[in-house]
C-alpha cells in the first residue's frame, strides 16, 4: 500500500557516502525535526535522472532552503558507492544527500516499488517527490511511469 499524506514514514536503514566511508541512517531519524524534500527516480546515471531530475534539484538548492526546507534527499535503488560518485558527478554532494536504498528496503515500506525487470533493472523506486515535516509525509507527487512532470524541483517549489 502506497504511504499517504499525513502518514509518517517507515523506519528503514538506508546508507550514504561520507569522506569516511558508507554510513547507516534509519530514515526516519534523518528526518526528524526538519522540514525536507524526499525525491526518488529509478536509477542513477540514467537519462532524465541525471539530465532533469537531480540538476533540477542542485539548481534550486537556494529557493528551496529560502522556502524552508531543511534538507534534499534523493533516494535510488543503487548501492551507496553508485549513489556516492553519482553525487559528486551531478556535483549535489554539498546540497543534495544521495541515499542508497540498496535493497528496495524503503522504497517497498512506503509502496513506490516498481518493476523495471524489462529494463534489466530488477526492483526499481518510482519516479516521486515528497515534502516532509517531522517525518510526515505533507506532499507526495509520483509520476505516471515515463513522465516527468510532478516530481522536479519547481513543482516542489510551488507547493512550498
């Protein structure tokens, strides 16, 4: 079942890259007390994530923390050394958190799963963005599958 606005969302371990090295971090600790934006796509290095999505995101760091977000957090289905050079590639490692959800472990608990097994790619998230208070879900737009129309950075701005 799909989370809803309202709810809080599921306590998963999920990982990102620091200079140190992977770090755990359960999802809803990381969200706790911060206004944030959770955006997730189907996989890094692909094409509209890496030429709309994230730069969408790195461009509007600025608007979006004078809207009061606290945090942007993109969240793939890849391995957190994946998610980590991909970062440093978009240049988001100073704005925008890559998180790995290695497993699909996060992406299952709140029903944004889909299957890109066509594609060769298994167990993917769907293409989403959602606004955060405190761990509760305040937005939630998901995209119909191979759109990109409710989920970049200036829809999110406009709900701000």
């Amino acid at each position: 079942m799909t989370i809803k606005v309202g709810e809080k969302i599921p306590s998963v371990k999920l990982k990102h890259m620091t200079v140190d090295g992977p770090k755990d971090v359960l999802s809803d600790e990381l969200f706790a007390g911060k206004k944030a934006v959770l955006f997730a796509l189907p996989g890094a290095f692909t094409p509209t994530c890496s030429a709309k999505h994230v730069p969408g995101f790195v461009h509007n760091f600025d608007a979006l923390k004078t809207k009061g977000v606290d945090l942007i957090a993109c969240l793939s289905v890849n391995d957190v050394f994946v998610m980590g050079a991909w970062g440093k590639d978009q240049k988001a490692e100073d704005k925008v958190l890559m998180l790995a959800d290695g497993n699909a472990d996060f992406t299952k608990a709140v029903g944004l799963n889909a299957d890109y097994s066509g594609y060769g790619m298994g167990t993917r998230s769907q293409r989403y963005a959602m606004v955060l208070d405190d761990g509760v879900v305040q937005a939630l737009n998901v995209e119909k599958p191979g759109a990109f129309e409710v989920s970049n950075a200036e829809t999110i701005l406009e709900a701000l």
